[in-house]
C-alpha cells in the first residue's frame, strides 16, 4: 500500500512469532511502509491529467481534488508508476511517471500540484491527452497496467481566436487519439466534475479505450472516486462496511480504511476488537491514521480478526475497505470479453487461498455469493451465484442489459467470520453482429455488421452445426465478406436431424487490451434445411374423383338458384307496390 507523511508514521509494528510474517514486516521497514506488500501483481502506470481551467477555483474552492490526488499517491505501491499532468491550454507536467518507492517522491509530486492557481483561460482536452499520451513510453510489450485518469469540470473550449477549430479537434480526439490509446493498452478512465462537464464525450473516451466514468457532483465525493478507479485499476478486493462496522480475519495482512468526513472538523474514531478507541493522534501497533478534511485514511497492518466499528457522527456511506494483501482473495470476472448489449453475460467468482482455487468443501460452503447490479439510472438487482463446475468458484448468467451508460456491480463472498467482495464496472456495447439463416439458394449463414459497430483491427467469422449434446461443431466454415459489412457462407445440408442448429463463431481484436472471441446462436435451421419431403413428379398420379366433382357442382347450382329466386320475389313485390300506389294517386 502507499506511505503516509513522514510525521505520520507510527513505530513499526512488533514482530509475531510467524517466520512469514516476520519476513512481511522486514520488508515494510526497508520501504518505509511503503511496500508492504503489493496490492496486485501487476503494477500500473497511472497518469493524472488535472484541470487547471478557472472555473475549478469555483467548483472546488476548497481544493478537495488536491486531496484527491493525494490518496491516490498514498494508495500507490513502490512498484507502480505515478504521474501528473495539469492542464488548460496546454498540458504541463508536473512530475513525470515515477515509480512511488518512498514518501517523499509522494510528498513532492503533491507540493508541486499544490502550486496551481486554477488560473487557466480554456479547457483544451485534445491538448490534455496527446501530452498524457506522450508522457508514456514508445509503444511495446510492457508488463504494467497503464491508465489516465482525466478530471475535468468543463467541455472543449478553445477560447474565442480558436472557436471555430473546435470541430475539428474534436474529430481529432476521437478519429486519431483515442484509437492510439487503444492501440497501445492505455485505459482513459475519465471523472466529469460537476453538471458543466463534457459526459457524453468523457463517457465515449472511456468506453472506446476501455476505462471507467465516473460523475462527481461535488467536490466531497471526489475522494471517494479516486479510491474506486484505483480499485479498479489495482484489481484490488475490499472489504464491506455496513452500518460502520468492518469484520477483519487472520488471513488479512494489511488493510486501509478510507472514512468520508461530513465535514472538516468531524472527529472519528475507530473501536478494535478488542474495544481500544482509536483516533487521529492515538498510537497504536500496526495503525497509521492520516487525517485530512475531506477524510481519514487508515492504514492497518496485521489487523486484529474481529468487527471494527467505526465511530462518528454522520453516516459514512461512502466509506471504502481496501484490502492491501491477504492469504484469501476473491477475483470476479465478466465475459464474454466483448459485452454486447442483449446477449449472454457470466459472472464468474473464485475464491483464492494462497494463489490457489480454494478447495475445502467445509470453507466453501460457509460462503454466500451474491452480486448486486446497478444500472446508469441507479437501479439496483441482486443477483446469486450459484456453486460452478471448478473448485472454489461461483457463477451468474444473465442477459447484457440493452441500455446504454455504465454499469456497476458488486459481487460479495460473505461467511460467519470473512468478508470479501470485488467492485467492477462495465459499458455494454451495442448490438453489433446481426446473423441470419437463409433457406434459398442453398443453407446460407449470413452475419451483417450494424451501423454501431466500431472498427476492428481483426475480425474473423465461421460457423458450423452442432449437436443437442455438443457445445461447439466438429467442423467449421469460414465466413467470408461478399459485401461491405456482410460476412456470409454456405453449409451443406445437414447430415441429420440431430444437427438441429447452428453456431457462429466470432474471433476479433480492438486494440491491445480486446482480443475476443464471440459465439452467436444455437441458430435454428430453416424448414427446408431440415430434409422436410418435396413432392415426387415420378410417382403416379391418384385417379380421378368423378363423384366427388358433381357433388361440389350440385351444391354450388343450388345455392345458386336459391339466390336468385330470392332475388326475383323481392323484385316482383317492388314492382307490384310501385304500381299499386301510383293507381291509387293517379
């Protein structure tokens, strides 16, 4: 986990009598609390582009975003990268992407970010990404998470001598940038502070690089974001706090607790297990406390196994539980890679012990599994897993949700004593492959690609037959394009009726970080596919039904002549009361 200001630290914590957790605290001593253990096994590079425009001297007169970036500096490990980029009419580094091995690179990428003035005229966020973009290394294989985060409170605004070149910036952004990221693997997540800010273009720069959004409404809860995209970037686990009370176990080895203030002077304290009131100036072994205006942040090493209760007048919604390291660990995943709007979508959970699918029956059944979805509208529904098929996993399907924005979901592993749970976010993508099966001129599997669809650097289609009891065909065709946006093929006539659908199969990248693969169907056959008979001109006519005709004859003349003799009476009566009254007159 990150370090706290030098002021800040406690004495290191005493040594137990594990040989491994002796071997743990060594290395916290070498890096200064700084490299505890890592939050995951993959580093990041993560490069902050600030807005520096004068309207957030309005929106954060407070500078709580400068506190923002402060834990998310404090969050990183020796063994990730951190840089800031201010910006308003032109992208200025402020410290370069440094790995945070001690406190005082911390301290002094934060001292420099404290130097803006928020005095800039425009908001130029091409300008802002193509310096973020080249603050990173050449493109190449690169064993790091690499990501921007961009905050901003505003849209593209080149200031009135360059209005009229918006437009086109703008197409820039999205036609030559944007794809750059996504080519290299770097993730644009993008925070759009306050109602003023450009969403749809932040959420679309978010989605084509495969990022995050995130909406601020108010500078108090920006916090709060950064602590959720670093969880997201770090693939970190936390840990639920409900009704402020956070249950810790022995397989924790460090944790960080992230407390929302409802106000600056807010005190807050922390009750242990073992009922010790802990506070900002408390000094106690395996506890740093880190207080700032918008928040504490807690940092716990070797935590007592138990329920810690916050305490504090307000209610702490936005708390966060961040697991550093531990023996146990929870790891979600969604697929397929490619989430398209309407189709099937699994979740899958795996409980970890020691790097490995956890395997006692005894442990696993204590566990229920559930996630929770919300939608963009803020709509919630929860949704239980179920045991799968591999050990120590727990798995979901249901339908990609057809309405456009970010989703998130929360998936929870919870027993009597332990408490995991993993935070993720998706965008689905629109409905992209169309396939249709044609009867005429031969068994035609066809695939159209929507107007929606965005452009694949590869994208390769084939289909073929299956089984009631197979998962895939035995044998696949390739789909070939006859037309722009139009992948098409023909199959032989099914063998037998046990070959009774069909599936697509869709392989394709996007980038570095999208490398799919799509299945589509069981597709049914149609009628005619099926072998159903058509008439035989070779057999012999049946002989000719001689009665059956002069029936149907018979009965079609006397409906006839019952018509026609109705007709002619009322006709005759007409006629016979017209002449009797003009007699009558006359």
């Amino acid at each position: 986990m990150g370090c706290l200001p030098p002021d800040l630290d406690d004495p290191m914590p005493a040594i137990t009598h594990s040989a491994m957790w002796g071997w743990l605290l060594c290395l916290a001593c070498l890096g200064c609390f700084c490299g505890n253990t890592a939050l995951a096994a993959i580093p990041m590079r993560a490069l902050i582009l600030f807005d520096n425009s004068g309207s957030m001297r309005q929106n954060d007169p407070q500078r709580l975003s400068h506190l923002a970036v402060q834990l998310f500096l404090a969050l990183a490990g020796p063994q990730d990268q951190v840089g800031v980029l201010a910006f308003s009419d032109a992208g200025v580094s402020l410290c370069p992407l440094t790995p945070m091995r001690s406190a005082a690179l911390k301290q002094a990428c934060q001292s420099r970010l404290q130097t803006l003035h928020f005095n800039g005229q425009t908001t130029d966020l091409h300008a802002a990404i193509k310096a973020g973009l080249a603050s990173f290394p050449p493109a190449g294989a690169s064993a790091s998470r690499d990501l921007v985060l961009l905050l901003t409170d505003g849209q593209l605004d080149l200031g009135p001598q360059r209005r009229a070149a918006e437009p086109l910036t703008l197409a820039a952004i999205r036609e030559t940038l944007l794809p750059q990221y996504l080519d290299r693997g770097i993730a644009v997540y993008t925070l759009a502070f306050t109602s003023e800010a450009d969403r749809t273009l932040l959420q679309e720069m978010a989605q084509v690089t495969r990022g995050e959004f995130r909406f601020i409404a108010n500078a108090s809860t920006l916090h709060t974001a950064f602590s959720a995209l670093f969880m997201s970037a770090k693939s970190a686990a936390s840990l639920p706090i409900q009704e402020g009370a956070v249950v810790m176990d022995s397989s924790l080895q460090e944790a960080s607790l992230i407390l929302s203030k409802a106000h600056p002077k807010e005190p807050v304290s922390l009750l242990t297990p073992g009922k010790q009131r802990l506070q900002a100036r408390s000094t106690h072994p395996g506890v740093q406390w880190q207080s700032t205006p918008a928040y504490d942040m807690i940092q716990l090493t070797a935590p007592e196994p138990g329920t810690w209760r916050v305490e504090r007048a307000s209610g702490g919604e936005q708390d966060v539980a961040i697991i550093g390291a531990s023996t146990l660990t929870l790891e979600v995943s969604l697929g397929p890679d490619y989430l398209e709007a309407g189709e099937p979508l699994t979740i899958q959970a795996r409980l970890l012990e020691y790097e490995h699918a956890l395997h006692d029956p005894q442990k696993l059944q204590a566990f229920t599994v559930q996630a929770e979805l919300t939608t963009p509208a803020g709509e919630r529904q929860t949704i239980p897993l179920q045991a799968g098929p591999e050990a120590g996993s727990f798995t979901a399907r249901r339908t990609t949700p057809e309405a456009t924005g970010q989703y998130g979901l929360v998936v929870r592993a919870t027993s009597a004593t332990v408490q995991r749970q993993r935070m993720l976010s998706f965008m689905p993508q629109p409905r992209c492959f169309l396939p249709s099966v044609l009867p005429e001129p031969a068994l035609t599997v066809q695939v159209a690609l929507s107007a929606a669809c965005p452009v694949f650097d590869t994208l390769e289609l084939s289909a073929g037959y299956v089984r009631a009891s197979a998962r895939e065909p035995a044998t696949w065709l390739p789909l070939v394009t006859t037309q722009p946006r139009l992948f098409q093929g023909t199959l032989p006539a099914p063998a037998t009726d046990a070959e009774s659908s069909i599936v697509v199969r869709l392989r394709g990248r996007r980038g570095r970080q999208m490398v799919f693969t799509l299945f589509k169907g069981p597709l049914a056959l149609p009628t005619l596919a099926r072998g159903d008979p058509a008439p035989d001109a070779s057999q012999p006519a049946a002989p000719f039904n001689w009665l059956a005709l002069g029936k149907t004859v018979g009965w079609q003349l006397l409906t006839l002549n019952v018509v026609l003799g109705a007709c002619g009476t009322a006709g005759w009566r007409l006629y016979f009361y017209t002449r009797t009254r003009r007699a009558r007159h006359g």
